[in-house]
C-alpha cells in the first residue's frame, strides 16, 4: 500500500476551457456547466520526471552497448474528463509516454501516480482493478483485434476477465448496449473482424475499451489509419463518449488540427522531452517555443486571420541515442544561443504572463 501523493500544483487547467462546460453553457444548463467544471479539475493520472530508455544491441563493430532516449524526464498530468493532446515528430517519443503512462512499458526512472498512488511499486494482483479503468485505442484497429472472436466475443473478453457482469444474460446486454453506443447495429455481434470496414472495426476497438468503464484512455494515433471521410466521425464518437461518461483521453495524432479541436490541453515533445504545455487555444494562437512554432506553422491551414508564422524545420530529428546537448532542438533551432542553448538544457516552466503555459527554451518567442 502506497501514501497518497502529492503532485503540488504547477499543472493547473483553467476551469472554464473545458468543452462540456461550453457545450452545458451554450445550452442555457447552468447546472450542468457547474457540474462538469470540477470534475475535470481533479488530476487523474499523472507522470512524475518518467523516463524510459531502452538498450540497444551493440553493433558489430561497438563495444559499449547503448540505450535510446524514448522519454526522457517528463511530468504530465491528466486531469478528469479533459483531453491532453499529445504532438511531434516521428520517434520523439509519443507511444511510449502513453504506454508508460498505463505500466505497459516499465520505466527506467521516474513515477507514474494513478488517483494520488504511485503505481509502479505495484504487484500484478494489485495492478488489475487499476488495469480496468486505464485502456488503450491503437492506429490499427485490424491487427489490435483477434481475427478468430466475434465481436461479440472481441468485446465480452474484458468483461469476463474483470467480473463485470452477474450473469450471461448481463454480459449479452452489456456488450448490445456498448456496440449501441459506438453505433453498431446489434445483429452485427456474431461477425469477424474482417467483415467490418476500418471504421467499424475502431468501433469495435472503442467498445472494448469502454467494455470495462475506463476513465482513462490513451488514444494513440486513433483515426490516422481511417479513410477522411471516416476520422470525422471516430473523432465525435470519442468526443460524444468523453461528454457522456467522464473518461480522460491522452490524445496522440500526427493530425494538428484534429488535436487542436479535440484537445483542452496540449503538450508538444521533442526527442523524449515536454517542450512546450498549454491549453489547446493558447498553444495554436500562440506558441512560443521555436520548435512548437515550426511545427504548427506547417499546418495547411483555411483561416488566413490566424497568421501562424510560418518556418521551416530544418534537418532530420537527431537520433535519440545520441541526443545533441543542452536544448536537443538546439542545431535545428534559428534562435540558438550559442554557450547556452547549445550547453545547457532548458527546464519546462510557467510563462510569467500565464501561468498555464509551460515553455522549456532559453529564448523563447
Ligand atoms: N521496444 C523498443 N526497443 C527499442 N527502441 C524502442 C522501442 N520502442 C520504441 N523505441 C524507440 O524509442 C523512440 C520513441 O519511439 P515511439 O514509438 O515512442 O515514438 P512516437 O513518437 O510514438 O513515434 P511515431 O509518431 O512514429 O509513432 C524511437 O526512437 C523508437 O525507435
Ligand atoms: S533553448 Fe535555444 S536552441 Fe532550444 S529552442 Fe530555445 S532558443 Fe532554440
Ligand atoms: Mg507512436
């Protein structure tokens, strides 16, 4: 049994950005706003300094094994009910945080606290009541699905496993009530997989997820594998699901504008590390770290009154084995200072105008 943790307050959600307060508002169902702005104010799962570095065979020719940088230090919170999104480059470290996040990945250093409780001291047993309320959504909702269930028996599985239903007739109901939910007509229980198209199949995928009443999902690139039309439609599903049940959502896309409309808060990583965390409408109106700023002025974007400044990334990511010193984003970065940037790594800290937006840059803009 651990004690209770305190994480202090430095990762603070202003009350009043949070969608189903807006949606309550603009209802005219003031109960309703007041209802849902705490529940989202409470941290529900969160990482404190997380690391994780993974070895590397050495080479033919390398004595010294070595080990790559996935996550590298990183204190995040989630709180209830919000949507954290989560942006960068390819292999800066996306999935691993979110699977470190919900123990599927061990760490190397660090702690991930779950409802005030450090969770890696843990013993399996221990872990499985907290295994149920922390799920997963993959890219690919076709290799995340076994090919020989039903989907009947896909989205009863997790049911059964943590003794949620009294009796089969429940179970039935259950699972017919879930596949209502995501939109799935109930005679489509006793099909495989492969009779669904994409999107039905990250239905499937959802269902599942929601078959053991999470309240925290990892959404890890949910819709990239989805045809346009499509992603359209998974993404309000989420939404809908979050409004009507509570549930947080780590939100990682490749998608800007997806995760700018789905996202109450959002932190950008770079090669391993927060660079930069704030609301959703604060970051995309204005960042201010270089990196952050190069990436969302590569949105193709409509609405020409946003003006995002546009630069170019230059050069590939440096490879997380050997990460540059000081600020890693450093020899790609147009305001580098050299003798600092290039020697001393900056830490993630709350913008004296705003003390919601988190930026880790010696100069930033
Ligand atoms: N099991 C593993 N063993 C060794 N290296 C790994 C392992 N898993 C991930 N990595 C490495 O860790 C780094 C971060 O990978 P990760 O998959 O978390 O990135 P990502 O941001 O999710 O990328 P993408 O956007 O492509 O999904 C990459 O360099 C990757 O090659
Ligand atoms: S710390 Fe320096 S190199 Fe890093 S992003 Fe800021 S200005 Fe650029
Ligand atoms: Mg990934």
């Amino acid at each position: 049994m651990t004690d209770e943790i305190d994480l202090g307050d430095t990762d603070e959600l202003p009350a009043l950005s949070a969608r189903s307060v807006q949606l309550a508002m603009a209802a005219g169902d003031a109960d309703a706003a007041a209802a849902a702005a705490p529940r989202k104010g409470r941290t529900l799962v969160a990482a404190d300094q997380l690391g994780k570095y993974f070895p590397v065979q050495p080479g033919l020719f390398a004595r010294a094994s070595k080990v790559v940088r996935a996550v590298d230090g990183v204190s995040l919170r989630v709180r209830r009910g919000e949507t954290m999104g989560l942006v960068g480059e390819s292999g800066c470290g996306k999935s691993t945080l979110g699977r470190l996040l919900l123990r599927l990945v061990e760490p190397s250093f660090g702690r991930v606290v779950f409802e005030g409780r450090d969770i890696l001291p843990l013993r399996a047993s221990e872990m499985r009541p907290l295994r149920r309320r922390m799920q997963i959504i993959f890219q690919d909702p076709y290799s995340s699905l076994n090919p020989r269930l039903t989907v009947r028996e896909a989205v009863s599985e997790p049911i059964r496993i943590h003794k949620l239903a009294a009796n089969r007739d429940d179970e039935e109901a259950q699972v017919e009530a879930l596949l209502k939910k995501v939109g799935l007509r109930p005679e489509m229980m006793d099909r495989y997989p492969h009779e669904f198209s994409g999107g039905q199949r990250q239905r499937i995928g959802i269902a599942r997820a929601l078959a053991v009443r999470p309240d925290f999902i990892v959404c890890d690139e949910p819709i990239s594998a989805l045809d346009v039309s499509i992603q359209a439609q998974i993404v309000n599903l989420l939404e809908d699901l979050q409004d009507e049940l509570g549930v947080a959502y780590l939100f990682i896309s490749h998608d800007l504008n997806v995760v700018e409309h789905v996202s109450d808060r959002v932190a950008v990583m770079y090669l391993g590390k927060i660079v930069e965390r704030a609301p959703a409408r604060a970051l995309y109106e204005s960042a201010h770290h270089p990196y952050s700023r190069a990436l969302l002025g590569a949105i193709p974007s409509a609405d020409a009154t946003k003006r995002r400044l546009r630069v170019l990334l230059q050069g590939d990511v440096p490879s997380p084995i050997d990460p540059p010193s000081g600020c890693a984003f450093h020899p790609r970065c147009p305001r580098s200072v050299k003798g600092t940037c290039d020697r001393e790594t900056p830490p993630l800290v709350a913008r004296a105008d705003d003390p919601h937006h988190h930026v880790a840059c010696w100069n930033p803009q």
